[in-house]
C-alpha cells in the first residue's frame, strides 16, 4: 500500500487517513531535509565525475575513504549500466577524488546519482 503525505498524516491509496506517529504512537513533528547538511569543515574529499568535457562534483566526504568508497560504488553501477550506456551512446562517466575547499562547491549544489539519470541527462 502506497501513501502520499499529507499535512502531518499519510493518505493511503485506498484513501484512508494514516497519522505519523512514532513506535511509541507520540505524534512526530520533526521535518526531515531532503537535502543532506554538509560536513563542518573547510576541506573536504570530493568524488569527481566527467562525462566528456563536462566534470562535476558528485559528492562530498570529510574522509578519503568514504570518497573512496563511493568512487568504487559508482564505478560499479556504471559497469552495471554498461550495455545501457552503450545503447544510448553515451559517453562513460569517469570519477576520481579530490580533495577540495569548501569554497569551491558551488552554492546550488547537490549530490549527483551515479549515472545521474534522476536528472533527465547523465551528468
């Protein structure tokens, strides 16, 4: 059963009134971020994508092993996605890490999906 939100309550498919509660059934008033809050630190490790000429910041971590790890995440979803790609034309995202000033991230920025298809484009 599928639910949309609606105004501290969830609205199930078949149109019944589900309120968020927690475990305990204590309302919940907290909001959740869509966007995750950046680390506290002026340098961070950055996964880097290029696609082409086009590079991107794909996401940001306080450790290069973090970074590392999702390097190796991303490049095995873009070896999932290998034959798609090729179908489509498309030219293979490339990541490397960088680490990075907290001033070089743009002001609008968000993590990038692997293949960033959420996107309607790749990158």
């Amino acid at each position: 059963m599928q639910a949309a939100s609606c105004a501290g309550a969830d609205i199930a498919q078949d149109g019944d009134i589900i309120p968020n509660v927690s475990p305990k059934g204590i309302a919940v008033s907290e909001i959740i971020p869509l966007r995750p809050a950046l680390p506290k630190s002026d340098t961070f490790w950055a996964v880097l994508a290029s696609q082409g000429k086009r590079t991107v910041i794909a996401n940001i971590y306080t450790t290069q092993k973090e970074a590392e790890a999702d390097r190796q995440w991303r490049v095995g979803q873009v070896s999932a996605y290998s034959v798609f790609l090729r179908t489509e034309k498309q030219d293979v995202p490339v990541y490397r890490i960088e680490k990075i000033k907290r001033a070089d991230l743009p002001r609008n920025w968000r993590p990038l999906p692997a293949l960033g298809m959420l996107r309607g484009r790749l990158i």
